[in-house]
C-alpha cells in the first residue's frame, strides 16, 4: 500500500531538520528520567557493579546496533511514518497498523504521560503544592481495581502535555528550537555529573567497595516467575539465574534508552533524509550510550552498590549528588530532572503525531489526522494524541497487598493508588520489543524483495549485526515470557485487539468516497 500524496492545495511537510536537529532528536526523545532512577532496581537485580555496568552496555550496543540496522530502511524508505512504514512495506498494512495502534493506544501516548507526571513529581520538590494527594477531584472508586481523580500533580502534568502540544502545533521550528535547547541542557547535566563522580567527589570507600569484587552478585532480589510451576531464581544463584537475572534488568534500562526511533517518524521533515537520518541514528544512539554508561561509573564512584540498591524512592541520581551537595542535592537533581522530562516529551509529541498522520494517509486512521495545518505540521494528530493523553493521566490502579487488601499510607490511614498508565506501559514491554525484532527481520525481507532499491546506506555488519540482535532480543522475550507472564500476555492482547479494528478501519476506507482530484 502506498500513502496518498499531498494535493497541490494542501500544506506540505517542510524539510526543516538538519543533521544537528535531527541528532537532538534522537538523543532528547531517549533521555528522559528513567538514567536518574532505574539503576537502582537493575543493581538490586543483578547484585554487582560489575553487572550493573554490563547491563548498561549491552543495552548500548544493542540499541546502537538497532539504530544501524534502521538507518538502511530509513535511507531506503524517507517518509513520514518511519517504522510504521517499514512494518507495512515488509509485510502488509496490517503489521504497520498494528503498530501505529499499539503506539497510540500506549506506546507514545503512555511515555508521554509517564514522562509529565515524572516532570510534576520533580517539580513538587520545588513547588510543595504540586503533590499526588493534594486533590481538585479526590478519587472516585470505579471497581475493586480502578479509580479515577485529579491531584495537582496530575493537573501539572495535563498542562505540560497541552503547553507542548501548542507549541508544537504552531510549527516545525518553534518544536526543534525546544528540543535543541532542551537537549543542549540535559547532555550537560549529564556531563556534570559524570565530572563529579569521577573527578570532582570521588567517594574512596565507595570505589573500593565496588570495584573491588565487580562480579559477586550481593544484596540481590529474586525474580519470582508468575508461572507458578517455574521456581524463583536469582543473580547469586549461579549461571542460569545470573542469565535470567540479567535478562529481566535490561527492561529498565532498555526503556530507559527507548524511543531513539522517533526520528524516522519525521523523515518527511529532515533536510537530505537518506544521509541525515542514518547518521542521526549511530550519533544520537551512540552519544546516548556513552552517557548512560558513564553516568553509572560515576554512581559507583559516589555511592556504594547497597547505597544505590536501597536509595529512597530508586533516586540513585539524588542520592549520589547528595554527598556532594548535602541537602542541596534534591533541589539541583528535580531541576535537573525537569529540564530532561520537559525536553524528552517535546520530541515525543513532536513526533508521534508523524505516524498517525501516515496511517490516515492510508486510510487506517482518523482522516483529519492526515492533513497538516498552516503551519505545515498535522495539528489534528497533536491534538488527538494530546486529548488521549491527558486522558491516561486521570486514571487510577487501586493498590493492593499480598493478601489483597487496600494499601493505606503509614502516615494518614488513606488509600494509596497508582497510575493506569504505568500498568499500561508495563504490558506493552513484550510488544515493543516484538515490533523491534519484527522491524529488523523486515530488513532481510526487503533485501529479498526489492533486492535493486536504492539504499544509500547499508546497515553495518549486515547480516551478523542485525541477525545477533534478533537473537538476543528474541532470548530477552522468551524470558519475560516465562518469568513477567502477568505484562507479557496483556501486551500481546493490547497488540491483537487491533486486528478487528483494523479490518474496520480498512471496511470504512473502500466505503469512503474518493477525495476530489
């Protein structure tokens, strides 16, 4: 299937992304505030400081070589759409939708709405008022498992997603102006506190402590299987749990280095997108990688591996800076967390709206989200995907204990509720990544197909590189297949409830008249 083009009258994509853009791009989309906090659960997984720094590179360089693999179709293929394009190229427009269904109905729309609460959370160190419990609209109890409210963190986190939805929805430049300073500040909070850890404040017990004995797995957490005949194993329990161990931490750190992709959502706005887009992918993914990296050798450098095991509310980054800047570290980490989270969201709403606009084109879509406003850019797509959005904030998991009870905090005896959207996020883990190694066999399927299209650039290594990350990732899924049963099942469902949908969407498509000449 091939998307309509734009008629004469219609407003056209604006080639306004150059490489240095499309660079920040990548980079301000995966940063986020996952490198702030998810090492903590990875140590407690894994158990040493050894493996904690292999988790991280191995997420590195299975996320650079992801991003080589995706510059060749993205070379070959420069379209609005980016994956959703090469999902229906390779198989059929039902792959593609599938995709574009699932990254609506969670994929970006719950980042986006994870990454403005964490925005909110971080500003009510600064601003006490904005807090989870501080109710406009207390929470209304729907069933035994969900309620609905809105707190003024909540309300923060809405107007977060609206502010950026407009300034996005006012154009192309306005949007990478953001992201180019956003990203710009964040790298260099990064930066600074790699500086400290290893040059400025190395904490000597804590560099012996760690670096002494990289490989013995210590204070460790069983992984407890869902599947109740497969028995709990853990990273000090020899090679099979270490492998088990290591396999489930690289879904913190993996998400915490996802959405590198978004850039080939854009391609239709990236100036010489067959060069500009691959090269975006190695630098944006490749820089990406040597921070997070770095950023982990310099907790180690500051904070013993028990210290970022059991840091308060998984703030590793805090709790490192905190020996530094004694109680000064929390003010300077939530500033710094602020700047990365509202950075982050504006290049993921940016580029969202990019794959439902491809999808209308197709006719799998709302059909306003295939047409691009006075500015150039597919308003209606922002929109909607703002309105979905906000939505995902308001709703609440009523939280339960082991033996099924509400949760009450200690303090005021009142329940304690989560955010739908994380649940939300956690089933589609297992899809995500069935979309990633689907997109990468898409790569030898076109190879085979369209063997003569012009590729103006190759993935690297291939077929090594691309079949060696197939391999892996597929071991990564087989394993939360088995030991995450609960959010592996649910996430395929997510995906498959779009089946149906799409035949309707498909059904109202060959109904519709055909647009005027």
């Amino acid at each position: 299937m091939s998307e309509a083009k734009p008629t004469a009258a219609e407003p056209k994509f604006l080639q306004g992304l150059g490489l240095l853009d499309s660079t920040m791009l990548v980079a301000g989309s995966m940063i986020g505030s996952g490198i702030f906090i998810v090492s903590a659960d990875i140590a407690r997984q894994v158990g040493s400081a050894g493996w904690l720094l292999a988790a991280w590179l191995v997420t590195g360089a299975f996320t650079v070589s992801a991003a080589l693999s995706y510059g060749e179709l993205a070379a070959m293929m420069p379209r609005a759409g980016g994956q959703y394009v090469y999902l229906r190229e390779a198989y059929s427009p039902l792959w593609g939708f599938l995709y574009g269904w699932t990254l609506f109905l969670v994929i970006q729309t719950g980042t986006i709405a994870a990454v403005a609460v964490a925005f909110a959370r971080y500003f009510g160190v600064l601003a006490p008022a904005i807090s989870p419990t501080a109710w406009i609209v207390p929470p209304i109890n729907l069933s035994a498992s969900y309620a609905v409210s809105l707190s003024t963190q909540q309300l923060a986190a809405i107007l977060i997603i609206v502010l950026l939805t407009f300034i996005n929805s006012r154009g192309l430049q306005i949007g990478k102006l953001i992201q180019n300073i956003f990203t710009s500040a964040k790298t260099l909070s990064l930066i600074a506190l790699i500086l400290i850890g290893l040059l400025f404040a190395r904490n000597a017990d804590a560099v012996k402590a760690n670096f002494t004995d990289l490989w013995t797995p210590r204070g460790v957490t069983p992984i407890k299987p869902d599947l109740s005949f497969i028995s709990a194993v853990s990273a000090a329990g020899g090679a099979f749990g270490l492998f088990i161990a290591f396999c489930v931490a690289q879904v913190g750190s993996l998400f915490s280095s996802d959405a590198w992709n978004n850039i080939t959502f854009t391609a239709g706005e990236v100036k010489q997108p067959r060069r500009n887009i691959p090269l975006s992918l190695a630098l944006g993914t490749g820089l990406v990688t040597i921070l997070y990296l770095l950023a982990n050798v310099a907790y180690l450098c500051l904070l013993p591996l028990d210290k970022i095991q059991n840091a308060p509310d998984d703030r590793v980054a805090t709790a490192a800076i905190e020996t530094v800047f004694s109680g000064g570290g929390a003010v300077i980490m939530a500033v710094a967390i602020m700047i990365s989270t509202f950075g982050c969201n504006n290049g993921l709403i940016l580029a969202g709206a990019r794959v439902y606009y491809a999808m209308a084109r197709d006719g799998l879509f709302f059909r306003a989200t295939g047409k691009l406003n006075d500015r150039h850019v597919p308003g209606f797509g922002l929109a909607l995907q703002c309105v979905w959005t906000c939505l995902l904030v308001l709703p609440r998991t009523r939280l339960r204990d082991a033996a099924g009870a509400p949760m009450l905090d200690r303090l005021t005896g009142r329940e304690q509720y989560g955010n739908l959207y994380s649940n939300l996020l956690d089933y589609v883990v297992f899809a995500v990544l069935i979309f990633y190694v689907l997109t990468i066999v898409g790569l030898f399927i076109l190879r085979r197909k369209r063997p003569d299209a012009d590729r103006p650039y190759r993935a690297f290594g291939y077929p090594v590189v691309p079949a060696l990350y197939v391999v892996v990732a597929s071991a990564i899924l087989l394993v939360l297949l088995f030991y995450k049963t609960q959010t592996t099942w649910p996430g395929l469902l997510i995906v498959l409830a779009g089946v149906p949908i799409y035949f309707l969407w498909k059904r109202r498509a060959a109904a519709a008249p055909a647009p005027d000449p």
